[in-house]
C-alpha cells in the first residue's frame, strides 16, 4: 500500500469493514469496548493484543486518521489528540524534563508562544529563539541541555519560510530532536520528516478537516518518540473525540485537490495585490520577490494557501479595511473553504510583547488572508473594494 500515491493513500486507507459490509467508515462511537473472556481482557491490558479497550486509549476511527496522516507525512507511525495545542503540548510534556531546554523558532503559533512564555518557566524548560530568516545563527543556541528544535514552516503570520534541510542537518550534529509544526504546509505541499524532522505535528483543525468544523491534532514520526507521547496521552486524557477523527479521516480523501485550489487562488490573489498602492508588502512564498523563494521552491510542491499583506497606514488602515470587508469574514482561524482575514497583532499574537512581534514582522498593519475555494475572481473582488479608502 505504501508505494500509493499520496492522493490514493488519503482516499484508500481505511479500517476493515465490518458485518454490514459499509462502503464509508462507520463511527464508533463508543467509551469503552467489550471482551468475550477475562483473558482476552488481560491481553488487551498487558498488551499482548492490540483490541481497544477505552477511546481515551485508542478507538477504530482515530486508528484511522493518524494511520492516514502518518502515512501522508511518510511517518513511522502517529498519535492524535483533541486539538493542536493537546498535540503540541502533550509532545512536550512526554519528551522534556525539567533543566531541559528548547530552541524555538521566534514566530511561531501564539499559544505555543504563550506556552514557553508563561507555563515551561514553572517547569524549569527554558527556551531560546532563532530568527526564521538568520537559520545561520542555530548552532550557537544549541546549549548541552537543548532537547529539540521546533518550528513552523511557513511561519504563522508572517509567511517566513525555514530551510528544513539546513535546520535538519544541524539538529543530526548537535544531536538534538526537530520537530517541526506542519499546519500551514499540510502534508500535500511539505513532508519534513522527508528532510530528517523527528516529528510532525499537527492543528488539524486547519486544513486537514478544512471546512471550519472540529478541532483536532495530531503528532507523527518515530515510533519510539511516539510511544512515550501516546502514554502521556492516554494517561492524561487529550483523545480526539471518534466524531472528530471520521470527519478528519474523510476530509482527508480531499486534502489534494483542495490545497491545489487553495495554492491556485493564493497565488493568484498575491500576484494582482503585489503592486497595488494601498500596500506595502506582499508574502507568499510563490511570488519571487519572496525573500527566500529559492527554498520554498526546493522545499514546497505549492505556495499554499495563506497570504499576508502589510497595509500602508498601520492599524487604522488595517481596521478600516477588515470592516469594509463585505463577504471575506473576520476570524482567527485559517484553512477554511471561505477565505478568512485576521488582524495577528490585535488577535492570535495579541499576547507576544510589541517588541516579539516587531521582531517577527508582525507590524499593525498586516493583514493575514487565508484564501478560501470561493471563486478567485469574488476574492479579489471583495479585497479590492475593502482596499480601496485606502489608496493614496
Ligand atoms: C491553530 C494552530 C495551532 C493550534 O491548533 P488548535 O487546533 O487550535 O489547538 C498550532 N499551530 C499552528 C501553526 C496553528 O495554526
């Protein structure tokens, strides 16, 4: 089965049928599972067999999703969790111990950011920051107690891109983990672990469910990294709902075809906005005027889907075109069918100091688009207009 394509894989992979011989899974949802005798129990305890025995544990339905992800990701194996912050931080709290010591790249999601900020400290799990555009200065900030290296590619808002190939040859050297937050790539456009990550992980959420519905997460890569990760799991009970994980799962089967439209729409909105008068910066990783094309070029099969753009004006400018907005609605998620705009710096990186966000671009007048399936032509419409108080 493996040697499918990836668009085959997140279409055929699926659990065994049962009785009534069902085209789609069927949901399981069900707290616990039965067993015919009291050594089949055992088993399952012990386990000697793999049968489910609680849905905090495993469950057939989320079995699927993280067979499937794990599968896209050219993962060992994978573990799934409520959320992406369950996923992200379960990883932490399985792999690290107090003294350790992460590096992190400076823009990352803002409550993985909260997270180092305000909870590790009581922890004794520090962490250092590396600029997504000077990788070059990585090996320094690796100290004797740095566990891994994490960070998101393209970097969530500014749409910076890390050479996942430099950043994983010095983690090998410096024998430390990586483990890379593939949200905004999806496993379509971005495989790290091909380029030497120890694990990715996961909102799936985003645009793995894609239509703006459940929250879910999910961690892939080495088994043995993974085991410690699902124990804490099922110890300290993040489970994905069986609910949750069939939407995820069968969203999935259309992860291609959407993200090649969401990339199509992106590039296309880019490339009319780049020169527009109301702006001053355009970021997608397709345009060549981005600053590190060249990598996401070698690293990414598409641009994706998120554009931002930095309005001349700051947040007053910013403001008065998120309210014009007419069909385009304001929210802080992303990878949804309908295009989204979101203001980070009154918003999801609200919490960073002025000066973390000054230093990782997130100025007041960027605006982050995550460009939906509607008609390229409607997009653009809507944004024109919304821009256009805001010319001269
Ligand atoms: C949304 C997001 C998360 C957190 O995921 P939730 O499902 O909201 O918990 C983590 N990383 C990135 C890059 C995200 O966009």
């Amino acid at each position: 089965m493996t040697d499918m394509a990836l668009e085959t894989l997140a279409i055929r992979t699926q659990i065994s049928r049962s009785d009534a011989g069902e085209h789609s899974a069927p949901i399981f949802l069900t707290s616990s599972f039965v067993f015919d005798t009291a050594e089949d129990l055992k088993d399952a305890f012990d386990e000697v067999s793999d049968a489910h025995v609680y849905s905090r544990y495993s469950n057939p339905n989320v079995d699927e999703f993280v067979e499937k992800v794990a599968l896209l990701e050219g993962a060992e194996t994978g573990v799934a969790m409520a959320s992406g912050m369950a996923a992200i931080y379960t990883t932490f709290m399985a792999l690290l111990q107090s003294g350790d010591h992460i590096v992190s790249c400076s823009s990352v999601f803002g409550a993985t950011h909260s997270l180092f900020k305000n909870y590790f400290p009581k922890l004794q799990i520090s962490h250092s920051y590396f600029h997504a555009q000077h990788v070059q200065e990585l090996p320094s900030l690796i100290q004797p107690n740095t566990k891994c290296i994490y960070l998101e590619t393209p970097t969530n808002p500014a749409i910076a891109i890390i050479d996942l190939e430099t950043v994983a040859a010095v983690a090998k050297e410096k024998n430390v983990l990586l483990i890379v937050d593939n949200c905004f790539a999806t496993p379509y456009i971005q495989q790290p672990i091909r380029w030497g990550a120890d694990l990715v992980i996961h909102s799936a959420t985003k645009y793995m469910d894609g239509q703006g519905r459940v929250l879910g997460g999910v961690v892939v890569g080495k088994a043995s990294l993974i085991r410690d990760i699902y124990l804490f799991g099922r110890l300290t009970g993040p489970a994905l709902s069986p609910m949750n994980a069939w939407m995820l799962s069968k969203s999935l089967e259309t992860l291609a075809i959407r993200m090649d439209r969401h990339a199509e729409n992106a590039h296309f909105i880019a490339e009319q906005l780049e020169h527009h008068s109301a702006l001053s910066d355009v970021s997608y990783p397709f345009l060549p005027s981005h600053p590190q094309y060249d990598i996401a070029k070698k690293q990414m099969k598409l641009g994706g889907g998120m554009v931002t753009i930095t309005l001349h004006g700051g947040y007053e400018a910013a403001k008065l075109f998120l309210n014009r907005l007419q069909m385009i609605k304001i929210s802080p998620n992303l990878g949804d069918s309908r295009t989204i705009a979101t203001h980070p710096a009154s918003s999801t990186h609200s919490k960073l100091s002025e000066e973390d966000r000054r230093t990782v671009g997130i100025t007041p007048g960027l605006v982050r688009l995550s460009i939906g399936l509607e008609h390229r032509d409607d997009i653009l419409r809507d944004i024109l207009q919304a821009l256009e108080t805001n010319v001269g």
